[in-house]
C-alpha cells in the first residue's frame, strides 16, 4: 500500500490513516525508526522487548512486575544515584 505524506519544518511525519491502522499502531506507542538502503522502518519497542526477551536475566526485585513498573523504578533509582536523593 503506498500513501502520500509529508515531512514538517519540525522534521515530523503524520502517517496516513489507512496505514497507521493496517500497521496496528495506537495512539501514544512507542514505535522504533531505523534506516535500511534509504528506506525507514517502523517498527513497534514492543517488538524490540519481544526480540530480547530471554536474552538478559531480569534481577530478582523486578521479577513479577510489569514494564511500566520497571522502568518507573529504574528512572527514580537513576535520577536518585545522579543527583544523590535519598
């Protein structure tokens, strides 16, 4: 399927509606931009996890917990070691 679209001043890209949903994309996703032979590729993160999926030992107090969750206490823990919160 091949749509029209146009890239803005601010470097940005609307996608057709037609492909956003043939593509099952929602609204607010994360999504992956790469660059292959000078096509882009767009692809769900949640495809990018699937793919890694076992291939990293998740640390025992992340075990049980959903994404969000995770990386929720990933960020406080960063920013608390960073700026030396307590």
């Amino acid at each position: 399927m091949n749509q029209i679209a146009t890239v803005t001043s601010k470097k940005q890209l609307t996608l057709p509606s037609a492909v956003f949903k043939k593509a099952g994309f929602k609204i607010g996703q994360k999504v992956m931009v790469s660059e292959e032979n000078g096509r882009l590729l767009i692809t769900p993160a949640e495809k990018l996890v699937e793919e890694l999926a076992g291939a990293v030992l998740v640390p025992k107090k992340w075990k049980g917990k959903d994404a969000r969750e995770i990386i929720n206490e990933a960020k406080s823990e960063y920013f608390r070691k960073k700026y030396r919160l307590k």
